[in-house]
C-alpha cells in the first residue's frame, strides 16, 4: 500500500487575539481555573471575516506554491458552516482558483470532523486510483460568544490546511486507526448564534472515548498497549489543558496502575507540553486543535522529531473519537519552519477587553443577516494595517442572503 499523508501545513488564526488574563480580571475568574485552561490567548476574528476567508487565507500560501490543477479532492472540515444546505466548500474551491474536475464538500461532526476530512482524503490516495492527483483538507471553525461562562476563555478561531499527497514531505500516516463513537448531547451549537455544553458530561465521554479509541487502535495493529513504549510524543485535541493532562494519564494507567505523580509529570512534559506553543496562543479552534498541536511540535528546533513516531487523538462532541499515528520525515521541520507561525501569532493585534467584547458581539450578528456589509472603519486604522494590499481573502457583502468575497 501506497505511503500517504500530510505533505505540507498552514495555519491561519487571522489578526486579533485576546489576553486570557484580560478576560479573567473582567469575569473574576480565578488563578486555579486559570491554570486548569491553560491558555494564554485566544484568536479572534473581525467582522469582515469568516470560516470561508479562514479557509481561504489558511489555504492560499499552499496552494500558491503548487499547480492548483494538481488537486483532485478538496476536504472542508467545520462546525461553522454559513449555509444548512450549500457547503462552504463551494467558496473555498472557487477562491482558490481550483480546477472544475476537483470534488468538494463539507464534513460536520463537531471537533472531530478535521480528523474525519483527512481520514476520507488518506483512503481517497490509497485507493489507486488517483496517483496524479492530491487532496487539501481544511478545518476551519469561529468560535460563538461565551460571556460569563468559563468557555470564554477557551474558544478560539482559525483554519488550518494540509495538503494530502502520496510519498508526504511532513508526516506519513499509518493505516490502520481506532475509533469509537456514542451518543451523547455533550456540546452543540442549536442555533446559528449559539453554543450550548454540559462541561462534566463532555469530560467523561471525550475520557471514555479516549480509552476505547486507543484501545481499539492498540487491537487493530496488534501492539502493547504502553503508549510510551509505541510513541516519541502524543498528541491530544486540545479543549484545555487539564482535560490533556487527564488524557494522557488515563493512556498511561492502562499500562501502569502503579503511576505515580512524579512519573506522569515526566511523561506529560516529555511526550506531549512540547507540542502545546501554538495551541497556548490560539485557544481551542475546534476542528483544527490536535493539528495546531502537530505544527506546534513540529515547529520548535528544540524538539527533536526527525522520523519520531507520533500518536494523535481527535475527538468530536456527540460524539466520536479517533486515535492514529504516523510518523514525521527528516524534513518536516525545515518545511513548517517557513510558516513563521511565532511570528505572525505574535503580530496580531491585542485587544483590550471593551474592543473584545463589541468585535465578538458584531461578528455574530452577522450570522444570519440577510444583507451586510462590513465595517472596514473598526479600531482606527486596523484594516489598512493588516488587510490592504496584503492580499488576504475578506467579505464583501451578503446580498440576499449570498456571500461574495474579495482580496484585500
């Protein structure tokens, strides 16, 4: 069987971002709650962008570098569709100049459906009959307001792309997964404008389906059920960082029901911190978490990863799990090192808490308006600092409900 997997990756989280602890003197939330999250910012976007110039802005540096005619298969993983009917695939393939013989469409199943689009794309290359041809998979998710509740200071924006090919630059992906899936009404969006969650259920399935997932994966490749002894770094979907630690401790009592603090202390910070930078600065962008979290190990020298062998669960509300692995090629590092993702985090704007609140409060009155045209007079001279004449991908207009886009 053909080797398949991610031959190059772009993450875009747009251009503003929130301190955490901004939000925390607001709400007076507390230094324990605080540590429990773990991040440090979250993106967020303004009201001239969407899941579609996510996809697009994430995208666009990659294809640039390749013959958009070379892509057969085009992946768009969210949550955060525009339309309950028309994919925002359809935008993305159209602003990214794709050819008219390239399939498109949207997957949706919560956090999960980054790791379902890429899973459909690997089965579509090994399949044989497309050997010419790659395939982009693309997460890209918008958070809904959260005020008042602890999410606030979780819920992040973004897309991230990743370019699907035979023989992969960056990480080849092993065949034979495990997943497992149960229904439950753990978190969901009921409305355009809304997000509901029961934390405390959530954190029992996404345990639960964590241990089943990888002991079913474990099953399926017939190996030792020890994930330090199969892997070089473990990489979780990211809600917070309590819940990872908790992730990581369950793998490890599976094989260890002596563990004792200082071991899975040495564990966590050995197989899995490494790959949180990123992730720590973005928040939780959803569909795209647990690959944020593979740019982040990717993308510190420190970290020595050429060939490491790496272990991936994805999970998604309502819910379904995966656990996969791959391993990452003696050139992943100087591929993902060109991204400059520190550097463009860094530039973001940061907002003050009043700025905050209003951009995320216009931005969902957008969701389901009939006709729109955006601001592009918000926060002084914001769009003509980082938007003009960067040719980045924004909103136009939504007339009669249709969305056109246009480059800055």
């Amino acid at each position: 069987m053909a080797t398949v997997g991610i031959d190059n990756l772009n993450i875009y989280a747009s251009s503003l971002a929130v301190e955490s602890s901004h939000i925390a003197e607001y709400r007076n939330i507390s230094s324990k709650l605080m540590d429990d999250i773990g991040f440090k910012q979250r993106s967020i976007i303004p009201p001239f962008e969407d899941p579609v110039t996510l996809a697009v802005n994430a995208a666009k540096p990659l294809i640039d570098e390749t013959d958009p005619a070379d892509y057969g298969l085009l992946i768009v993983g969210t949550e955060s569709g525009c339309d309950y009917g028309k994919p925002i695939s359809t935008y993305i393939h159209k602003y990214l100049g794709l050819h008219p013989h390239c399939r498109n469409f949207e997957i949706k199943h919560a956090c999960y459906s980054g790791t379902a689009a890429l899973q459909m794309a690997a089965a579509w290359l090994r399949s044989g009959t497309n050997l010419n041809k790659k395939a982009l998979v693309i997460t890209t998710d918008v958070a809904r307001p959260h005020f008042n509740d602890p999410a606030e200071l979780t819920a992040g924006s973004g897309a991230v792309a990743m370019v699907l090919n035979h023989n992969p630059a960056v990480l080849m992906l092993d065949s034979t997964s495990g997943y497992a899936t149960s229904e439950v009404y753990d978190v969901a969006r009921p409305t355009v404008h809304f997000e509901w969650g029961d934390p405390v259920l959530s954190l029992y399935s996404f345990i639960d389906l964590l241990e089943a997932a990888y002991l079913h994966y474990c099953k399926n490749n017939q190996v030792n059920i020890s994930c330090e002894k199969l892997f070089d770094y473990m990489l979780y979907h990211v809600p917070l960082l309590s819940l990872v630690k908790q992730s990581h401790k369950t793998l490890l009592e599976l094989s260890n029901d002596q563990l004792n603090d200082a071991e899975f202390i040495a564990s966590f910070n050995k197989m899995v911190l490494p790959a949180l930078q990123h992730n720590f600065n973005l928040g939780n962008i959803y569909s795209g978490s647990v690959y944020v979290a593979l740019a982040g190990l990717i993308d510190n020298p420190a970290n020595k990863i050429s060939t490491a062998k790496i272990g991936l669960f994805s999970y998604g509300s309502g819910a379904c799990a995966e656990f996969f692995s791959g391993r990452l090629t003696e050139k992943a590092q100087e591929i993902i090192a060109k991204r400059n993702f520190k550097r463009i985090l860094a530039e973001r704007k940061v907002l003050n808490f009043n700025e905050y609140e209003e951009i995320v409060t216009d931005y969902n009155k957008t969701l389901s308006i009939k006709e729109y045209k955006p601001d592009l007079q918000i926060l002084n001279n914001f769009y003509k600092d980082y938007y003009q004449d960067r040719k980045k991908l924004v909103l136009d207009k939504v007339a009669n409900y249709y969305r056109t886009y246009r480059w800055s």
